[in-house]
C-alpha cells in the first residue's frame, strides 16, 4: 500500500476530521481513507444517469421558457459560497 503524507493540512479540517473519527470509532487515518474513498468514488452509471437528467431538465425549462442567463447562474454561485 503506498503512503501518503498531508502537509499544511488547516487546523479546523484536522479539529473536523478528528471529531469525525471519534463518532466514528475509527483513528484519524482511517476516517480519512473512508472519506477520501468516498470523495473520488465515481460510478459511470450514475454520471451518465446524472447527464441525462440534467440533459432533460435543461430542455424542459427551455420549452417553458424559464432559462437563466449565465450571470444569473454566476450570482448564485456566488451566494452559495457565502
């Protein structure tokens, strides 16, 4: 197995990632191998299966009318973030 060192890791992510592992029972390392696994886990079927939703949704608002510009989609982005 190949080892992997995080340096300059943010002292709030480390406090998250500890608590986590105590809920979970697990020592740090391991809850962040679970929870790196679950980040890149990527499933072809369900990417696709996303797409098309996405692919339908888009067309259902476009024959209603209801499309919204790419600043609008920027803005929300934006307050997300916040």
């Amino acid at each position: 197995m190949a080892t992997i060192t995080l340096k300059n890791v943010p002292d709030e992510l480390a406090e998250t990632l500890k608590r986590s592992a105590r809920t979970e029972h697990r020592s740090a390392t391991q809850q962040a191998l679970v929870e790196l696994e679950q980040a890149v886990a990527v499933d072809d079927l369900d990417d696709i299966e996303l797409l098309r939703e996405l692919d339908a949704f888009v067309k259902e608002r476009k024959a209603d009318g209801e499309w919204w510009l790419p600043e609008d989609i920027e803005k929300w982005i934006e307050e997300g973030r916040r």
